[in-house]
C-alpha cells in the first residue's frame, strides 16, 4: 500500500514537472514571436500618425498622376487646347510614372522591389521633366527664332514614317512654341515641370524608405 502511494505521488510530480515545463516554452514562444512584432508595429503607427506608409503613398502617387492626366484632358477637350507634341510626350511619362506607382502598391514587393520601382519612377520623372524644360524653352524664343509650325501629330502618323512621328515627339516643332494658356504667369509645361520635380521629390523619399516604414 506504502508503495503504491509512493508510485502515485511520483506519477503526480512527474505530471506537474512536465506542466510547467510545457508552460515555459508555450511562453518562450510567445516571447518570441508575439510580443516582438507588437512592440515594432504600435509604435511605428503611434509615433508618426500623418505619415502614410510606403504602401499608401504608391497609391497617392498614382492618384497624383492620374488627377494630372484628367487635367490635361479636360484642358483639351473642356477648354479646346489641343495638345502640341510635346504635351503627349510629358503626358507618356506622367503615365509611365502613375503605372509604375500603381504596379508597386498592388504587388506591394519586399525592400529590394520598392526600389526598384522607385528608382524608375525617378528615372521616367527626370525624363519627362526634360521633355517640359524643352517646352518652355520652345516657348521663350523670340519669333524669328522659333521652329517652323509642321502638320499635327495625328496627320504625321497616318501619313509619315513612324520615325517622323516619333522625331516630333521628341524634338516639338512651332505648335510647341505657343503659349495658349498661363496660370500666375507660368505656361503649362512650366506647371509640369513643378509636377514632375514633386514625383521626383516624393520617388526619391519611397526608395530611401525602409520596408518596415
């Protein structure tokens, strides 16, 4: 009988033993990985409330892009500005720009990614801020000085060897040079050129971010 209630109380402490070991490494574990990624997102959220994630602001950024394209239309077809050469090339790279913006927060890629197509956005803004430089240059020749006035883009594509088409776009003729509408005194591809250095400023702040951000 002794001995039995000996092998019982062994049977008992063996249980409680084993418990609590269970029950420490149930907590090890929790430690580990619960309470670490807790501690670094509250406060990541709590500390700077107003600034959007890396995420959210590819998705301003394509907003942005778009709200500039839908501008451009309506001054076309609201206002009966027809867009020079030069104005659809800007126009592509806005696009290219939005695109890359837009392809970067459905994916939502890890670091490397990120910055890969932040560092395109850089690129495709540069270019198309080049291209508006180019307008506004156009457009501060004196008269004598300005390129003679060809056909319209439509007409050169349906009627001329794509590689006209696409010198045009590159290089703008004399329809580039007009300055049909002005806003406190800056020409439209003079407010390009301020946008395009805003999704510069804004692609350059995404790829010096960090993943967690």
């Amino acid at each position: 009988m002794t001995a039995k209630r000996i092998q019982l109380k062994d049977s008992f402490s063996f249980f409680v033993s084993s418990s609590n070991v269970s029950g420490h490494i149930l907590h090890s574990v929790y430690q580990n990985t619960v309470l670490p990624s807790s501690k670094q997102e509250i406060p990541a959220l709590s500390a700077n409330p107003l600034i959007p994630s890396i995420r959210l602001t590819n998705l301003v950024l394509f907003l942005g892009c778009t709200g500039l394209i839908l501008i451009g239309l309506y001054m076309q077809h609201g206002m009966d500005l027809a867009p020079c050469a030069l104005c659809i090339t800007q126009r592509i790279f806005i696009i290219a720009t939005g695109l890359l913006a837009l392809i970067a927060f459905v994916f939502n890629p890890a670091q490397l990614g990120l910055r890969i197509f932040a560092g395109l956005g850089i690129l495709m803004s540069i270019i198309g801020g080049g291209f508006s430089a180019r307008h506004t240059y156009l457009q501060s020749l004196p008269p004598e000085s300005q390129p003679a006035c060809g056909p319209s883009l439509g007409y050169l594509i349906e009627n001329f060897p794509l590689q006209d088409a696409f010198s045009v776009l590159l290089r703008g003729d004399g329809n580039c040079s007009e300055v049909a509408w002005t806003f406190l005194g800056i020409s439209i591809p003079g407010w390009t050129i301020v946008a395009f250095a805003g999704l510069v400023i804004i692609n350059l702040w995404q790829f010096f971010r960090t993943r967690s951000a």
